[in-house]
C-alpha cells in the first residue's frame, strides 16, 4: 500500500513504522491509519506518539472498526465451540474492538483537538474465504492451546454450522483530529 502511494505521489512523503515509537520530531502534515488501531495495545503511546509527530495544526485521520464488528463470525466461532464440546470460550483475540468513546476519550487525552468523529457500518461478505480460512489468518489465537483432535472438531463445527453466505460486517468508527496550533486550547 505505501509503495503504492509512494508511486502515485512521489512529492509527498510516506513513512511507515512502529505508531507508538514515530519520532517526536513535529514535521508531519498529517497521519493517516486505516484499520489498524484495533491491533494495538497501548492507545494512549500511539496517540503520544502521534501528537508529538505532527507539526502544530496538522492532522490525525483514522477508520477503526469497534465494537459490534465481525458479530456473525464471532457468533459462529462460539456456535461451533459448544458443538465441538471445547470446554471454556475461546480465548481473545490479539485484536481490540473498543467502544468509540474510548477512542475520543483517548485523543482528548493526548492533546488533540477532534474536528468529527462518526461511527458507521461497512457491510460485506466473505466472498469465497471460509470462516475456518478467516479465523486461522485474522484470530489464529483463538486456537492456541488446543489439541490436534479439538482444532478438528472446531474446524469440522465451522463447516457444519456455516450458511451459504456468510457475512463479515464491520462498525467503523472514523475520525478527524487535529494537534491544536501553538497557543490554541484543545477540547
């Protein structure tokens, strides 16, 4: 994606990195995160770090998807852990799907002043991805721990109780945000 936007806009720079270690240089016009938050664990460096990155007035936009995302897969996930008899639930995933408020909350701590906020949903399908094929790339965790003959059982459950169509549909939370100018208050 960054090579990408690298060759369609040569004259503007793109860097990629770790979001809580950007360098506290103020040079950055604006970051940009696209479905990447919800990967992270320390919200409150990311947003630090994205603060003291951007250059006063720049911007901080992102899409995240929250809670009340992935619903039907998850549900299918426990549906075939109680027909595979796995004692317990699954375990959590390494992926967060925060309430949105916590995120606003989050900005406001770390000094940015939010400009819009809005919370929609995506709608979409697996298309032709199975939801044994989805979990094992996006929740491998969830299988962690268990035996060769359980994996089998959760797997075979999945097929068994998948429909025709099975969908993956997200609630996004997007935002705008902005590092106040020198002598602005945030709020």
């Amino acid at each position: 994606m960054i090579s990408q936007a690298r060759r369609q806009y040569p004259d503007v720079r793109f860097d990629l990195g770790d979001a809580g270690a950007l360098p506290a240089d103020s040079t950055h016009d604006a970051v940009f995160c696209n479905s990447a938050l919800h990967w992270m664990d320390a919200l409150t460096d990311v947003f630090g770090a994205v603060f003291s990155a951007l250059t006063p007035g720049g911007r901080f936009v992102a899409e995240v998807p929250v809670v009340g995302s992935l619903a039907e897969l998850r549900e299918l996930l426990l549906r075939a852990w109680a027909k595979a008899e796995i004692p317990g639930s699954p375990p959590p995933t390494r992926w967060h799907l925060r309430d949105p408020q916590e995120y606003l909350a989050k900005l406001v701590e770390a000094r940015f002043t939010v400009t819009s906020a809005e919370v929609g949903r995506r709608e979409r399908q697996l298309n032709g991805v199975s939801p044994r094929q989805w979990w094992s790339q996006y929740g491998p965790e969830v299988f962690r721990g268990l035996s060769d003959s359980q994996r089998g059982r959760i797997n075979s459950a999945l097929d068994d109780l998948t429909p025709p169509e099975v969908r993956c549909d997200s609630v996004l939370l997007r935002f705008l945000a902005h590092r106040s100018r020198d002598g602005e208050t945030a709020v």
